[in-house]
C-alpha cells in the first residue's frame, strides 16, 4: 500500500480534488473512482500522464495494476494499426463479376480497398474483411438429391490472401 504523501502527489497529478486531512484509503478509493469514470476518448491523456503504476485491491483482495491495463490496451491499439500486405477476393457469386472495390471501416479508419489486387492495409480492416458474413441461397440436398428448394447459407464475404507472412 503507498503512503500517503504518494497517494496525494499522484492525485495531484492526476488533477484529483481532495481535503488536505484525507484518509490514505479514501484517497485510494478517489483515484480508483477517477479511472473508472474516464471516457474512452479522455483515455489517451491519462495514459500520457501516469508515470506510475497505481496498485490498488479490489473486493476479492487480489491486487489490480491500472497502469500496467492501460499499456496493454495501448499496445493492442498499436497492434491493429500495423499494417500488411493483402490480397482481398469477394465470395459473394452473385456480384463479383462486377464488383472492383469494397468499403471497410474501423472506428476512426475507413478505406475503399481495391478488391484483388495486393494492397497495404490496417490489421485493424483486416479483421473486419475476413469476419464479415453473406447469406446466400443454396440448394437443398436430402439424402442426396435436390429438392427443389432454397435454403440460406451464411459465409464470408471476402478471402484474404495474405503477401507477408505474420510471424510466430
């Protein structure tokens, strides 16, 4: 557990308003309360500023690291924006004789991606390409023959052929 003077020079980092004749626990508890309520969008300025880790416990009394989650998370945002060199086919049989391009979108990153051709691209619209899902309707087959009746099928929509190998 820190100290006290601790506790208060990171609240005062922080910008957390408290009583100069606070207790070590509830200052612990404001600072807690401080980065439970921040924004997904405020998030990056608390991660510029902490420079400790702030160690806390929780309910169950295991010991809960803040820092060391907000770094991960950082990393695995970092992680998506790396880009890789991808090959992007349609599987959807009912337009990719005529379709050329294709629209991804990510939160902040949207591109119009060149279907077929090589092209650097995001982790991040990667993922989106390769989960995103058609229904097409296929023939039904009992004990094998063919009905006569449509049934749906859901598949991806694109295949991803990836240029650069992801490393291990």
């Amino acid at each position: 557990m820190k100290t006290i003077e601790e506790l208060k020079q990171e609240a005062d980092t922080l910008g957390v308003k408290y009583v100069k004749n606070i207790g070590a626990e509830k200052l612990a508890q404001k600072i807690e309360d401080y980065f439970e309520s921040q924004a997904a969008d405020d998030l990056p300025k608390v991660k510029e500023e902490i420079v400790d880790e702030v160690t806390t416990i929780d309910r169950s009394g295991r010991e809960t690291t803040k820092q060391r989650f907000i770094r991960e998370s950082k990393e695995r945002q970092a992680n998506r924006m790396k880009k890789r060199i991808v090959t992007i086919t349609s599987n959807d049989k009912r337009e990719n004789h005529m379709t050329t391009t294709a629209y991804l979108s990510c939160g902040t990153v949207s591109r119009i991606v060149p279907l077929d051709y090589p092209i650097e691209l995001e982790e991040a619209l990667i993922i989106v390409a390769d989960t995103t899902p058609i229904t097409l309707h296929v023939d039904e087959v009992i004990e094998g023959k063919r009905t006569g009746n449509k049934v749906p099928k859901t598949i991806k929509k694109f295949n991803i052929s990836y240029e650069d190998m992801k490393p291990q």
